[in-house]
C-alpha cells in the first residue's frame, strides 16, 4: 500500500478545524457574543478556504490526466469537507437569526 494519504489528511484536518470553529460561533451566538460569533467564523471560512485549496488540488490532477486514487480515508475526507462546509453555511444564518433576537439568545 503506497499511497500517499497527505492531501486526504490535510482536508480532514482542515475540514474538522472548520466545523469545529463553526460550532464553537453557534455557541458564542447563542451566548449573545456576537463578536466572538463573527471572529470564530471568520477563523472556520480560512480553514474552509484551506480545505477547498486541497480538494481543488486534486481535483486539477484528476484532470489533467494524474488520477487520483479513491480509498475509504478520501471519500472520509470529503465527507468531512461536505458536513464542514454545511455547519459553516448553516453557522452564519444562525449568527443571523441569533442578532435578530436577541433576548432568546442568552435562553438555554
């Protein structure tokens, strides 16, 4: 087994950074810390950014005639990449929906 598993750990790592930035601006939002919300966000969207930078590697290979082997640690890499980029897209509404209502927010 020689494959190089790099580009799929390199998009885990930086995927789950982001869904974790992401659920950690859901929690500031909820707490009514709005500045915090938007910090941990924009924390999540560089890793994000990251993520995509290596997917799009890959992707460039595959299309320039380099395939790219499919194992179980790249499809759970992008799979990490896909639920990452809902949590971050799903966040940012809620820091939305969480600004407009404020006195909820402080609720548990």
């Amino acid at each position: 087994m020689d494959e190089d598993y790099s580009v799929a750990f390199e998009l885990i790592a930086f995927a789950g950074s982001s869904r974790s930035q992401s659920m950690e601006a859901l929690q500031f939002a909820r707490a009514g810390k709005f500045d915090e919300a938007r910090l941990s966000l924009e924390a999540a969207d560089a890793d994000l950014r990251l993520a995509h930078k290596s997917q799009t590697g890959l992707i460039q290979a595959e299309a320039g005639g380099h395939p790219v082997p499919v194992n179980i640690i790249l499809v759970h890499a992008q799979d990490h990449l896909a639920t990452a980029t809902v949590v971050f897209e799903l966040a940012s509404e809620f820091l939305h929906l969480y600004k407009r209502i404020p006195a909820a927010a402080a609720v548990d």
